[in-house]
C-alpha cells in the first residue's frame, strides 16, 4: 500500500480512481480474510459509495479534497452511522445504531478520505495488548505469535500490514503510540483535546485523545491537518530544534536498542528528568480507573456486570468504588506536575523516550518484564506513555529502522501545540536513516525477546 499522500496525488491528477483505489483495497482485505484478527467489520459498500463520489467530483472538476480516493479504517470506538458503537465490547453489539459520524470520520469525509472498516480493540480501551473477548487476540504483522500492542492494535495493525494507508486510534495512556512502537509504524498522540473526541466512546475524559497511524511523518502531517480542521493554532516555528533525552524512570525498562538509537539521534543532548514520574503513574492510574468506572455505573446498576470481559470488568468495578477524595488529590498532584513543566520547555523543544519498553511479546506468554519483574503486557507496555498522557503532551512514536527484527519505537515529546515541530523533526531522523517503516515478511533472526 502506498502512502496516504501518494494515493491522494495519483486520484486528483487522474492517474487512477477511487473506485479503483477502493477496489484494490477490499481486495487486498478480503484475501488476507483476517488473519490478523484486526478487522470488525468491512465497510463495503459505504466505501464504494464515498470512491464513487469522489471520482464524481473530479469528473465534474470539483476539488475532492486533499486526501481524494484514500482508503482508511477506524478504532471500533468511532461512531459510524448505522452501526452500533461497541468500543469492542458485547454489551453494545445490539445497541441502537449511530445516527451521524463521528466529527473526525466527517472531517476525514470532506477531505475525500474513504472509511472501508472498523477495526479490533481492548474492550472499552482498557489494556495494552488487544486482547478481546469477542473479537480474539489481534496478531502483530511482523510475527503472527505476537500481539500487536494496544488497545489500538487493530488499527496499527493494518496499517504495519499494509492494508491501508493510515487508521485512527484513541490514545488514553499510550494506546497509540504502544501499538506503532511494537508493529514499527507512526502513531500522534496529540495535545490534550487538539482533536475532535465529538462521537467517539469515552474511557477517561481527563486523557482520552484521538490520533493517526500512518507509515510516513508527511503523512501524519498532512492528517493533522485535516482533522484540526484549520481549529486553533500550532506551532510554525522554523528554529534550530533543542532536543534533549528523558531520564529517570525513563532511562529504566528500554531495549538496549533503543538506547543506542537515541545516543544516535541526540548524542550530546543533556539528560532531562520530570520528576515523580512514577507518582504520575500511579496518579494516573487512579484517574484512568475513577473517570472509566464512573462512564459505566449505570451499566452495572443494570445488572450488566457479567456481560464485561471479565479482565475488563474487575478493573472498571475497582474504579467505580474509588472515593472522590482520592481523584481530587490525584488531580491535584496532575496540576502540580504539568506546571513543573513549563521551565523544561523553555529550554528545550522536544523531548525523547522509550514509546514501549520492549519489542512485542507472544501472545502465549503475554508478559513483559519491569523493574526485573515479570508484569502483565496488557497494563504495563504503557509504563513510558501513561506520564505523558498525565502531563496532556503531544507525543509522536516513531519507528526505529531495524530491517529483519521485531519493530521498537520511540516516542518525540513536545510541547502542547507543538505537533508540528515533532513531525519536521521525525522527518529529519527518516532522512538520516534513523527510524522508518520496515515491512513485514523478512527473517526475524535472533531476536525472541
């Protein structure tokens, strides 16, 4: 599959069409008849519909948009009208169906981006691994004995595979940028409430995010674009980028690979250190459980526990109980650390970390090591991303370039409204060939980690 950019350019000079495009791309998913375990639901005929207006357009000399013909899917989160919003949950397979898209999935429209599927989650976004009781365990492209990551691993999945050019995802703590670093691709978490969340199912409003997956940093950009929709302002600045690396826990629980690849990237930047960071976690961690059990109260005064994935379940029940005292003081403690971060960005532009501590774990023995002790894939791949997301930062995971072994990531670090500085910057490191995407399918020699 082509980039998001080269689809678009080849549909708006008539090099080919939509319908074309469309075509290739069912295709392509119905002959890999999910072996990924990925894909939700083929949106068939709604995207042959959207192609077929788009080729309109262009027939009638309209502009299409600037993502004319170009296929996508969505996390299995994103209202889509006529369909049932599960957030990969059985208890709202047979809800009433959505009336309207999501803004995002509009927005996406009126650039000529055509929806084609929805795709695999953790149950109501609550996990790292997709893990699902009712879809199974989606499958990371470059090792099928793998998980890909979450809870967006559907979306980052297809695209590693190649069977679309970019997906959305939502990114609570890290799932976003967990999923791109361990299938090798590009995923934005964005600033705090930078994009639209209208339409889409909640987890925790204090961190809830959404953001692309793609395999170019152009083409991220270009989706940054279209989905702020020309809202707000982001930084433009030109300068030199002062970047420095994260220490502290940060420097703890990381491949070694990825520390040679950031002595590599930013040899002489000076060490940075957050503070509590661990603190933030567990701040962090509270308000996820508070803020997720509090959006399904009224599905357990229903009587609808059991209906939960039970690894899902426990954990939201656990939140619902937790006092309000508690939450205001992890709120309070959340103030304290972000405004501790004013004087660490005005010094430097961009900050670097480990997005995931590992390359993927297998799906048979989905554990990962912290701290020298075995712990759970599904709550602890996030142990880099969660502190970012408590601070709001924007944050962009990048692929390292590792032909012929298991995908590892990075992830850049701005300042809020600083997405574009990070995409210019990942930009640069593809150019030096530092990071990039790695297709699947070569030898994986050596590496079992």
């Amino acid at each position: 599959m082509k980039h998001a950019t080269e689809i678009a350019a080849a549909v708006r000079a008539r090099r080919t069409t939509a319908t074309a495009v469309v075509d290739r791309c069912l295709s392509a998913l119905a002959a890999d008849d999910n072996r990924l375990v990925a894909v939700t639901r083929v949106l068939a005929a709604r995207a042959r519909r959207e192609a077929a207006l788009v080729d309109a357009a262009i027939a009638a000399g309209r502009d299409p948009g600037p993502l004319a013909g170009v296929p996508y899917g969505v996390k299995d989160l994103f209202d889509v009208a006529g369909l049932p919003t599960t957030a990969g949950s059985a208890l709202y397979a047979e809800a009433p169906p959505a009336t309207t898209d999501a803004v995002a999935i509009q927005r996406l429209g009126a650039a000529g981006a055509v929806l084609v599927a929805t795709l695999n989650m953790d149950e109501f976004a609550y996990g790292f691994a997709t893990i699902n009781a009712v879809h199974g365990t989606t499958r990371n492209p470059h090792d099928p004995e793998r998980i890909a990551g979450g809870s967006s691993g559907g979306s980052a999945a297809v695209v590693a595979a190649g069977l679309l050019p970019f997906t959305l995802g939502s990114d609570t703590n890290g799932s976003i940028r967990v999923p791109a670093s361990l299938t090798g691709i590009y995923g934005l978490k964005p600033t705090h409430d930078a994009l639209p969340m209208a339409g889409v199912f909640p987890f925790a409003k204090s961190f809830d995010d959404i953001g692309p997956f793609a395999t170019s940093p152009r083409d991220l950009a270009l989706l940054w674009d279209v989905l702020r929709a020309g809202s707000g302002r982001s930084d433009t600045e030109t300068n030199p980028v002062r970047v420095a690396r994260l220490g502290g826990r940060f420097a703890l629980n990381l491949d070694p690979a990825q520390q040679a690849a950031i002595d590599a990237i930013a040899p002489d930047a000076p060490m940075v250190d957050l503070g509590d960071v661990a603190r933030a976690r567990s701040a962090a961690f509270l308000i996820t459980a508070f803020e997720g059990g509090a959006v399904h109260r009224a599905a357990f005064a229903r009587g609808d526990a059991m209906r939960f994935d039970p690894a899902t379940r426990d954990r939201l029940l656990a939140g619902a109980l937790l006092p309000n005292g508690l939450y205001d003081r992890a709120q309070a403690f959340r103030t304290a650390f972000k405004a501790a971060l004013t004087p660490v960005f005005a010094e430097h532009d961009i900050l670097i970390a480990p997005a995931a501590p590992c390359v993927a774990p297998t799906i048979a023995d989905p554990w990962i090591v912290i701290d020298g002790e075995r712990s759970p894939a599904r709550r602890d791949l996030g142990v880099h991303s969660q502190p970012i997301s408590f601070a709001g930062l924007p944050a962009l995971a990048v692929p390292l370039r590792r032909p012929g072994q298991l995908p590892l990531g990075l992830q850049l670090i701005g300042r809020p409204g600083g997405e574009r500085m990070l995409f210019r910057f990942a930009e640069m490191l593809e150019e030096r060939g530092l990071t990039g995407v790695c297709a699947p399918g070569e030898a994986l020699q050596g590496d079992s980690r």
